[in-house]
C-alpha cells in the first residue's frame, strides 16, 4: 500500500475510534444521585451550552448552504439535483467554461440508509472546498462520471460513516470505499469537522482525501479554516501529495445573500511538479427568483507556477441549481440582526 496508504488508514481508524461510544463504568452507574437543585443547575447549564453550539452548527451549515458545499450539504434532502455553470477568464489564461452535476437519491426500500448517487466529477470531492473562486486550483484532467450505492453505517449529529461502491466512466473503473465525518465543539462558538474518504479504484489505485474544517462565529462574520489533502496512488511518483489551505471570511448580507473573502493555496510535495498555486478572492453570493437558483461573482488574483508566478487577476462567474424532494432537516435560519456591522 506504500506510506500514504497506511497514513490514510490509520487516520480513518483514529476517526472511527474516536467517534465510538463510550459505555459508563460500573462504578459510576452505582454512584448516588446528585441533589436536585445541583442537578437542575447543571441540567440549566448543559441546555444553554447545547443552545449556543447548535447555533454555531446552524451558521456554519448556512454558509454551507448559501454556498453550496456539496460535502455537507448532499445528505440534506430526500433527493437531491445540482447544476453548475462555471465561466471563468484570467489574463494569463483563456476563458474556460465548465459544468459540474451530481445527484443522490435515497433509497426508500433500505429504511433511506442507502442512496443512489451520481457524481459527474468523481476526481474533485472533498478538495474542492465548494468555493467556486478555488476551481481553477483543483486538478480535473482526469474528471469522470462515477455512479454508485452509498451505505450508511451511522449518520447523527456528531458521527457520519458511509460506504460507497460504483463504477467510475474513465477506462470502467470500479471503486469502493468509506468515508467518515466527526464534528467537535472547541468551546462555545467554534466547531471542528474532520472528513476522511478512502477509496480503492481497480484501474488508478488507491486514492485518499482528507480534510479538517474549523468554523468560528464572531460578531460580525464567521471564520473558516480548511485544509486538505490528497493523495492518489497512480499521481503519487509524479506529483506527490497535493495539500490545500483556504482562509475565509464570510459576512452574511441577508438570508439571501453573503460575501466570502478567501485566500487559498495548493502545494505539491513532489518538487518537479508543476501545480502550485495561491489565490486571494471576494465572492458576492445570492440565491434569486427560487431558493434553489444562486448566482456568484468572484473577482481574483493568482499567482501560478505555470505562469512563472505572474500576477493574474481574473473573474469567475457562477450559476447553480439545485432541486430538492423532501428535505430530511429543516434549512439552516439566519438572523442577520445577530451580527454588527
């Protein structure tokens, strides 16, 4: 399997470790009982802690939401349809115009823990951030069709774990694999989300993605810090891993709308591969006429190790619809009054 493959799995185990239930000991279940006031209190104390971390979950699955992240926002809904329409123009590179579509629908025999689910671009999933203004930074030479089952094991408010096994259009590659999710709390306005997705493909290998979220909630904004990494088997020798980092700062606008100041980088760990990059972006974003229609403006600069690290300001510009058939939580609120100017 080679070092990346036992990185990958050891990671995944460590997830999976982590998000076990632990089971109290015999010595605590025969301890006596507290007394009611100190129960009451702590009980008053647990719910306002609980108050405040679910919404700081709430604001970071609106921003999810408003920007569309399919890695946490697929799971959402019955069955679900998306579009996009990406145009993108730079003076350094000529005008590029792309579109990426993936459903899922679940399915009702198996008690809705299984789905169907069609990506149709398989070779982009976690590393892609759903920041439309980071595309141009993601490898897709290699994008394809892949249509699947996706099992889930466990899905609750701390614990996601799937398996996913289908078929990828590029050269009829099967694949299977697992993916796991674990959200934390790190005090009372922040979060912590890990995911993993291991997948094994008959024709490339393995292929490993891995990426850390931490989400903040301030006064005025709401942080997000992500990084990632991947690794494919058949890539490795040439280029090594591909690690990501994306700074950004969300200020919502309306219940509609948001901004999104971003500063992303990719590196490769292979030093003869040409793929570095890093960006700074301010994406204007707003969902219009229907909830499921959003538009995104994002003007940027690059600088790229293609282009001899030149200065290179461009503009993307974005359309993308997303259909939805019996949504399975209710969509995240936002009260903008909540937030200072």
């Amino acid at each position: 399997m080679g070092r990346p493959g036992i990185i990958a799995v050891s990671l995944l185990l460590a997830l999976g470790a982590a998000s076990a239930q632990v089971e109290p000991s015999a010595e605590a279940a025969s301890a006596p009982a507290e007394p009611v006031a100190d129960e009451e209190k702590r009980s008053a104390i647990d719910t306002a802690n609980e108050t405040v971390t679910n919404y700081v979950i709430s604001l970071a699955r609106w921003v999810d939401e408003i920007f569309d992240d399919p890695n946490y926002t697929e799971e959402e809904a019955d069955a679900r349809l998306e579009v996009r329409l990406i145009a993108s123009d730079s003076r350094e590179n000529s005008a590029e115009f792309r579109a990426r579509t993936r459903f899922r629908i679940s399915l009702p025999r198996l008690s809705r823990r299984a789905s169907l689910v069609f990506e149709g671009n398989d070779d982009i999933d976690i590393n892609d951030f759903a920041d439309e203004d980071f595309d141009n930074a993601i490898d897709d030479s290699l994008d394809a069709p892949a249509l699947g089952i996706q099992y889930f094991r466990r899905d609750d408010e701390r614990v996601n774990l799937s398996w996913t096994a289908g078929v990828r259009a590029s050269s009829v590659s099967f694949y299977i694999g697992p993916r796991v999710r674990y959200i934390s709390r790190l005090g009372d306005d922040s979060i912590v989300r890990a995911t993993q997705r291991l997948r094994w493909y008959t024709e490339e290998g393995w292929d490993s993605n891995s990426r850390l979220d931490f989400d903040r909630r301030f006064d005025n904004g709401f942080f997000r810090q992500l990084f990632a990494v991947r690794w494919r088997e058949d890539r490795y020798r040439s280029e090594g891993a591909r690690v990501s980092a994306s700074t950004s700062w969300t200020k919502p606008l309306s219940e509609e709308s948001a901004l999104r100041y971003a500063w992303t980088s990719v590196y490769l760990t292979e030093s003869q591969a040409d793929g570095r990059e890093t960006r700074l972006s301010v994406g204007y974003r707003k969902r219009f006429w229907r909830d499921w229609i959003a538009i995104q403006v994002t003007p940027f600069v690059a600088w790229e190790q293609r282009n001899d690290w030149d200065f290179n300001p461009g503009l993307q510009v974005s359309i993308t619809t997303a259909f939805e058939r019996e949504r399975l939580s209710n969509r995240p609120d936002l009260v903008t009054e909540d937030f200072d100017d």
